[in-house]
C-alpha cells in the first residue's frame, strides 16, 4: 500500500479549476495511475479495483491545498503533472503496510458521505427498488458512524466533532456534442475524533476499503495518528 502527499501551487490556473469541482478531482488523482487513465480518464466505477482513497484538505487562504492518497499500486505523479500541465510543489509516496491491534487508539480523520439504504414496498407488500437516503442532522450522522464502527473493527472513543461540507458538485464532459454536462453532486462531512480498534482483520479490510459512498469523489479515506 502506498501513502502520498501531492501539494498543489494554489497560484495555478489548474489548482483553482480543481478545488470547486469533484470530478476534475477525480480525473486529476486517477490520471497518476498510467493503465487506468489510457484505458478510460473518467472511468470512476474502475476505481475500486486500482485500491484508490483520497481527499482534498487545507483549502484556506494561509495554505496550499493538498491532496492525501492512499492506493494499492504506487502512482506516477509525473505524469499527471505532465498530463493536467499543472505545477505540483510536492509529491511524496511511502510504502506502508497497515498493522493494528486490539485495544489500540488513534485520532482519526473521516470524510464520508452518510446514507441509508431505505427498502420501499408497494401495497401488496411487494419489495421494491430500493434507495438512497442522505442524513443531515449531526445526531443521525453521529449514529451512522457508531453503526459503521460496528462493521469495522473500532468503535468510538469520545465525542467526535462533525463538520458539514455541503453539497459538493462536479461537472463531467459530455461524451458527444449534443450532449449536455452530467452534473454530479456529493454530500460530504468530515468526522474527527479518537477510535479504539476492537477487531484488527475487520479494521485493516475497512481501512483498506474506505468507509461509505462516494469514494470516487473524495470520500473514505481513513487518515490515522497513533495516541
């Protein structure tokens, strides 16, 4: 597994293209993966396979956004420099091989996208199509995250702080002309707090995995700092 630091130069027209937009995001992130890109840049379905989490994080007037990118092949970020002809002040990639214990603790770092799946049935009892519901209240959010934990080897440790992100939206090109841009919306939040790992197997595969919807936008990725 490979860890990377890609810091962008915020004075770049690219960068400023990149922040408002979540699929320019993702297009920008999988470009680093040379087979996946030649084969299709806006292949977001794909992602899963090539092991792929990243988020977006420090968007402030005192910082120079950067992403954080944890992936299972190691990335070339020459060439998505060269292929976005864009300025990366800095790109750091480690290997690391991810091990943890029972009754370990970390501070984390959580963007997700929490949803629920609700099972809709029709007046004869029928089941029906099933769909997506977005929780917007801290409470709701809180518990999904509880619930997560529960199916991920940790639970939470202490009060977590909540922050929403809004709505965050992306434009994809259209494929032919009279065609119009896919929009693309995301609901995202990030989650702070400390965690205590109860089942390591269970832990390692979610960290591995990400947590939630919407990973091929920027959501996911498990970031850890030991206590």
């Amino acid at each position: 597994m490979f860890l990377s630091k890609v810091i962008l130069n915020p004075r770049d027209k690219i960068t400023y293209n990149l922040v408002p937009d979540i699929y320019n995001q993702h297009r920008f992130i999988m470009s680093s993966f040379p087979d996946h890109f030649e084969q299709d840049p806006s292949a977001a379905g794909s992602q899963a396979s090539q092991g792929v989490l990243y988020r977006l994080e420090s968007i402030s007037k005192m910082n120079s956004p950067y992403f954080l990118v944890q992936s299972e092949k190691k990335p070339d970020w020459n060439k998505t420099q060269a292929l976005h002809k864009t300025e990366i002040c800095c790109m750091i990639s480690n290997e690391w091989a991810p091990s943890f214990m029972v009754g370990s603790s970390y501070r984390f770092r959580i963007r997700a996208n929490p949803t629920i799946c609700c099972v809709r049935r029709g007046e004869n009892g029928v089941r029906q199509k099933s769909v997506r519901k977005g929780l917007f209240s801290e409470e709701e959010q809180e518990t999904w995250l509880e619930h997560v934990g529960n199916t991920s080897g940790f639970k939470l440790r202490s009060a977590i702080t909540i922050r929403s992100l809004g709505k965050c939206t992306g434009y994809q090109t259209a494929k032919q002309q009279d065609q119009k841009k896919r929009t693309i919306t995301c609901y995202m939040v990030d989650f702070d707090g400390t965690l205590e790992i109860t089942d390591p197997l269970q832990f390692t595969d979610a960290y591995r995995r990400g947590i939630g919807r919407g990973k091929a936008w920027g959501c996911g990725l498990i970031s850890l700092a030991k206590i």
